[in-house]
C-alpha cells in the first residue's frame, strides 16, 4: 500500500490501521503544532542538535537530540540510552508536560493505555537527510509502543515487515502526523527516504520527528 503524497499539513481525521497494532493519526499534532516546536526549541537550546555517528564510524545524516530521563545516543560502538548528555556532561533536559500528556493521548487513541513515555528522540532531517531500515530494539521492555510525531517538510515513511527482507510499504507523512506501533508490529522495519527539498510555512527546509518510548520502564500487564 502507497498513501499519496499530500501537499499540506494534516486535518485531523479517523485513525488509519497500517498493519496489526499500528495507527496512523492523520493531524493529530496539527492544532498545537506552534506548541510542538516552542518546545523542541526550548529543547534544543539546552541540549543542542548534533550528528552522532553509527557503529562502524560513519555519521548519521541526521541531527538528533532527546529530552526525559534516558536518552538514547549512538557511535562507533553500538547504540544505548544514557542519564547523561555526551554533549554536556549533564543530564538530559527534563521531557515537557505538553510533550508527556500529547504523547500518552495519542498512544491511548491508538489503543494504548498506561503508556508513560521516559525518553523522547528527536532528530532533524534536512533534504537529503535518510534514516535506514531499522528496527527499535533497545528499550527494555517491547510491550510499550512507539509513539512517532512528524513536524515541518514532509517525508516518506518506510513501513516493512518482522524481517529485513520483507515487503517495504511507502507512506507518505506530514506535518501534524502521528504513528503509533506497538504489539505484535512493535519490532517492525522501519526506515525514511531521503527528504526532498522544499519550504514549510513553519519550519522551513526542516523535518521534525520525535518519538517517544518507553526505555527503561516496565509497561503494565494487560
């Protein structure tokens, strides 16, 4: 399935099943979106962007940043989270409550109750910038979902399968787009294209995602 490739930001609008445990919510951050991004700024001026790089020594094309009580973090020995900013020596910003509450609202809308976010990632993608097929596997506890907010220029989402190999699905994501994934998808590939260049009225040639998770918090028994 190939979602067209919208021009706008997102109106809110029905939940959208992806796969088994995966909704997109079309708007779902787009009233707020000046709340949004006062935040990341709020965020970044205290633990700045910046370019980790990936084991084996290359860099990401991404800039990246976290707030709450972990924040993950990445180079060439491999990927964690940490208390601790590398940057600054010091612990990672504390994760807002607009952030906290808007996250644990979409997770619920998806179907996921009691989800209490401990660490945010937020990377920057400028045109050209890509993330490869990957899969979120370094928080402690899979039960949790993925809650994964898209702000500014928007961008192509790819949605695989359990395995590297399988089919890979293009979704096209906007601003104010919010996908949760979780149960039996939580361990899916995922990946995003290459952003292409272009202006938002709100964040110029920039890409904005965040995605909440929870790392080192055991989530509730169903």
């Amino acid at each position: 399935m190939t979602l067209p490739l919208f021009d706008t930001d997102a109106e809110p609008t029905a939940p959208e099943r992806l796969d088994e445990g995966a909704l997109l919510l079309r708007g779902f951050a787009t009233a707020q979106a000046g709340q949004w991004i006062a935040e990341v700024q709020a965020l970044q001026a205290v633990s700045p962007f910046r370019i980790m790089q990936v084991p084996g020594g290359k860099s990401m094309s991404v800039a990246t940043t976290s707030c709450g009580a972990w924040g993950w973090i990445s180079d060439a020995g491999g990927y964690s989270y940490s208390a601790v900013d590398p940057q600054t020596g010091r612990p990672w910003p504390a994760m807002p409550a607009f952030l906290a509450l808007q996250a644990r609202a979409a997770a619920q809308a998806a179907g996921y109750a009691d989800f209490v976010p401990d660490a945010c990632l937020v990377n920057r993608y400028r045109p050209g910038a890509k993330m490869g097929l990957h899969r979120d596997q370094d928080e402690a506890d899979f039960a949790a979902p993925i809650v994964s907010v898209s702000l500014g220029l928007g961008c192509t989402f790819l949605w695989g399968g359990l395995r590297r190999q399988d089919p890979v699905r293009r979704i096209a994501l906007v601003h104010g787009d919010v996908l949760v994934w979780g149960g039996p998808t939580r361990l899916v590939y995922h990946g995003v294209g290459p952003l292409k260049d272009g202006s938002h009225h709100l964040l110029g040639n920039e890409r904005w995602n965040l995605t909440f998770r929870m790392a080192k918090a055991g989530y509730p028994d169903r």
